[in-house]
C-alpha cells in the first residue's frame, strides 16, 4: 500500500491562521479560499454553526469569509446538503497530480491529510484560541481509494459540484480520487473520514517548530517523496514546499497508520 502525507487546509498563505480544533476534539479542516469555486465559507456548517461565523469568531478581521473556498478534500459529509450518491472525494491538478501518477498512486491506496491546527476554547459562549499561537501540524482525516475519475465524461453526476469536476479543469492535468466504501487496514470502518484529535494525530513534535515532525524511528528506513534527507538529530524536518509525500507502508508504518483510526 502506497500512503500520502496530504497538505491541506489553511495555512500562513492561504487563509492565514490555523484551523481550529474543537473543544469536543473535532478537527475542522478549514478549505482554502478560492476564487470561482462556487462555494462560501457560509454554505458550510458544523453543529448549526457555519464555517464563517468559526473563522469570525476566531479572526474577526480574516477577509476570507467574503470569498469562495476550495472544498477539498471533501470528506466530511454532513457539512452541507448532499446529492443522492455522494461519496467522498478529493481532486488534484497539475504537478501535484503528476507527481502522485509518476509515483503509482492509486486504487487501494491511502491518503492521510494533514495540516495547521491550534486548539480552541469556549468564552462567553465564543470560540477562542488556545494554547500556543503557532499551532503545530496534525493528521486530521483519510482517504482510501476506490475509484479515480481520469477525465471530463466520466464525472458522475453526483460529483458535479466537486471543484475539480469543473471542465476547465479538465484540460490540465486532473484526477478526481473516489473514497472506498470501507477501509482495508479495518473493514468495520468507512473508506474516508475525519478524526477526533489525540496526542496520537499531532505531528509536530513537542517544543520544535511546526515542521519538524515525531514520527517514529521506524519511519527513517522509509522513503518519503520531497523529504530525502529530512531526518535530523532533533526529529523529521517536512519539506516547506510540496503537497503530497508519497512512501511505500511496511508493516511498521501500518501498525503506526491503525494507531490513528479514532473517531
């Protein structure tokens, strides 16, 4: 089983501040703005709340809220109305896609998306920041995958409304990757999902800047894409730049991978 480390969500350049882990320890991946996706922060909820009334709450000065947003990976469900058929997905493009195709990406394979989180608190009835202000980075969900739509007239019609099902998508380099219904490593469990924060999601690695990564020492005999030489003495320093770090799961990582299946 090939695994990827999937960037996602806000970071310093997209969306400038970190998205929040709830009270409760839900991982609300906060999608990137973007311009002509069709999509606003205030279609999207959770709990009754909407993902604008969140951001605003926590930055009340963030212009984001008054743009479109890129909702992907699109993998938690519940956040807005869904068609008949729906499943979750995540689309890439361009270099990011043609580094995951040169790699051998594909059915059976699993996605972990990871990003900038910060924990959070409840003030007077408002979410507030909590904890250090540079936050750390975190596996939030997964992806197993069971399909991948390779061009325009294959997108089914329950997943028109995906960002990368857009036809001007489709004359670049685009890939549309379809959940499984379950999850191999634990067939009890769906083919896509978002996580409840543990200790056992962060990444970062305890009083290290957000980057330098606590994987375990079984992962330095693993290759990872982007990373090559990445371990140091003080722990895994993740590349700055790249999306999507694809290495090839032995039986150490996979143990580590089950590790994190907590809901």
């Amino acid at each position: 089983m090939k695994v990827v480390f999937s960037r996602k969500g806000f970071d310093s350049g997209y969306g400038g501040m970190p998205s929040p882990i709830l009270p409760d320890g839900t991982m609300l991946s906060m999608p990137i703005p973007s311009q002509g996706d069709k999509v606003r922060y205030d279609d999207l909820s959770h709990d009754g709340v909407s993902y604008a009334d969140i951001i605003k709450q926590l930055k009340a000065t963030n212009p984001v809220v008054d743009v479109d947003c890129h909702l992907d990976p699109d993998i938690r469900g519940e956040i807005t109305t869904r068609m008949d058929g729906w499943k979750p997905a995540f689309g890439q493009i361009d270099a990011a896609q043609s580094h995951l195709h040169n790699q051998g990406v594909g059915i059976g394979d699993l996605f972990l998306f990871f990003g900038w989180f910060r924990h959070t608190k409840t003030v007077n009835g408002k979410l507030s920041y909590d904890g250090p202000s540079s936050g750390f980075h975190a596996i939030y969900g997964y992806m197993h995958v069971g399909e991948i739509i390779p061009r325009y007239d294959a997108v089914p019609e329950w997943l028109q409304s995906h960002p990368h099902a857009k036809k001007e998508r489709w004359v670049r380099n685009n890939a549309i990757y379809i959940a499984s219904d379950n999850l191999s490593l634990n067939p009890v469990l769906p083919g896509a999902g978002c996580f409840t924060f543990t200790e056992n999601h962060k990444l970062t690695k305890e009083g290290c800047s957000r980057s330098i990564w606590n994987l375990p020492d079984s992962f330095r005999d693993i290759p990872i894409t982007y990373n090559a030489k990445a371990w140091k003495e003080d722990g895994f320093h993740s590349a700055a730049k790249g999306q999507e770090f694809v290495f090839e799961a032995n039986d150490t990582a996979i143990q580590w991978i089950t590790g994190l299946l907590v809901f």
